[in-house]
C-alpha cells in the first residue's frame, strides 16, 4: 500500500501527542442570548445567566460579544449585551 504521505506510513493509531491523553467526556455548547437591564451591563450580564438557568442546567461560561444601550433624552435608559453561553450538555 502506498503512504499517503512521503517517508510516512500509514496508520490508524492516534499520532504522539495523543498517546496517552484522557479525553474528556464533556461536550460543552453555546449559544448567544440577548438581554437588557436599566441599570447596567453587568446586571444585563446577571439577568441574561438568571434567565438561561431557568432552562439549561450547568452554565459554564458568558462571553460578552457586544455592548449597546438604548438612549432617551440624552440619557442611557437600557443596557444591551449580546452574549455567549456555554452549557455543559447531558
């Protein structure tokens, strides 16, 4: 059988760096949620993981993707985050 690559044979066994590595059985997913709060984005942050824990078990993790605010006679009246989540899956 022909190498597929030059002075390398082939094989099915995982390459070196693998020998002997514990895969993880955990598969992690994301998901991007919007959320708002009048009084700040942290608190935007807190409501958006409040509310996903209503629904999804073992959130992991929020990445804050964009930062926004909705503005009413010169002042900040809503807080916008659009954010990841990361939730450990069953």
């Amino acid at each position: 059988m022909a190498a597929a690559h030059p002075g390398r044979e082939t094989s099915h066994e995982l390459p070196l760096a693998f020998a002997g590595a514990v895969m993880s059985k955990n598969i992690v997913k994301v998901i991007e949620v919007l959320a708002e709060s009048p009084k700040s984005w942290e608190d935007a942050a807190a409501k958006a993981v409040a509310a996903a824990q209503k629904s999804l078990r073992d959130v992991k993790s929020i990445y804050i993707k964009d930062f926004s605010a909705e503005v009413a006679e010169g002042k900040i009246v809503n807080y916008r985050i659009t954010a990841k989540l990361s939730f450990k899956l069953e």
